[in-house]
C-alpha cells in the first residue's frame, strides 16, 4: 500500500509539473505568434500602401498640411467653427 502512495505521488507530481510546463510552451508559443503577426503587418502595410499609392496615382494627405491650410480651431483664422463664426456673422449683420 505505501508503495503504490509513492507511486502515485511521483506521478501526480510529474502530470502537475508537465502542465505547468506545457502551459509555459503554449504561453511563449503564443507571444512569438504574436510578436511575428505585428513585424510582419509593420513590414508589409507600407509596402501595399506604396503599391496603391502607384497603381491609383492617389497621394494621402497629411491632416496637418489641411488643418494649417484652413485654420485653427478657435483661433479666429476660421471662419465656421466655435464663437469666431458668431462674431463674423453678427459683425456682417447676419443673424447668430
């Protein structure tokens, strides 16, 4: 009886000891899954932006050279948004 206790603490040992390793293996296999899905979306997306860039002759545009083009948001450059509108319009005697 003493032995086969022995025995089937060894094993439960070594079953708990193969989980916890697996569920290391499995961890780790995950982040490098991980970890080559991100390099290699980082690597390829310019590479297919540049290719529609030349197949649609379509350039994008860069929100800072628009937002610098038409004003500043309440700044008084910008006739359309916030309180600047409304003095322009009061001061044109347009209705507010």
């Amino acid at each position: 009886m003493f032995m086969f206790a022995m025995v089937f603490t060894v094993l439960m040992v070594f079953v708990m000891v193969s989980m916890v390793v697996l569920a290391v293996v499995i961890t780790m296999c995950m982040v490098a899954v991980m970890l080559a899905v991100f390099v290699l979306a980082a690597t390829i997306f310019p590479v297919l932006m540049a290719i529609e860039q030349y197949l649609t002759g379509v350039e994008e545009t860069d929100i800072r050279v628009v937002a610098g083009r038409y004003g500043q948001r309440g700044t008084g450059r910008c006739y359309g948004q916030g309180a600047s509108d409304q003095r322009y319009r009061s001061a044109r005697g347009g209705s507010a």
